[in-house]
C-alpha cells in the first residue's frame, strides 16, 4: 500500500481540493481526513506552566538529586 499525506488548509467546508498526487487515474483511494488539535499547543503550555510553577515551589526546590535516586530505587526494589 502506498501511503501518502498531504497538509491543507479548509478554505471552503465543503469542497477540498488536492493537487500533484502521486496515484494513477482509476486507482482506488482511501481517504482518511484528520483535524490538527488546535487545543494541543493550549494544553502543552499550560502543562508547562504547571512543571514551572511546581518547580519553583519550596517544598520542590529542597529535593536534592540524591533524594531522587533514592526514592526511585525504593521504587524498583518494591518498597
């Protein structure tokens, strides 16, 4: 199967138009047509100002990198 994408931007919603596609005339096509999340970039933001608010917090800035190791071996060995 060959696969193909192609990036477009709805200009009207009720026609898309592609152009250059590399199959021959007759040939069966599936076409399978998903929206960019535009809420995505929203999210990673906020997500990423959550990790730099939780950082900054005391309580996170008196984790040393050795109380790290620790907590994650006790983690693997199961305690």
């Amino acid at each position: 199967m060959l696969a193909y994408k192609q990036y477009v931007t709805i200009k009207d919603p009720a026609k898309v138009e592609l152009n250059g596609l590399p199959f021959r005339a007759g040939q069966r096509v599936e076409v399978v047509m998903i929206a960019e999340n535009d809420d995505q970039a929203t999210r990673s933001e906020e997500l990423r100002a959550l990790f730099r608010a939780t950082q900054a917090l005391p309580q996170a800035q008196a984790i040393t990198d050795e109380t790290i190791a620790e907590e994650v071996e006790s983690y693997r060995v199961g305690r």
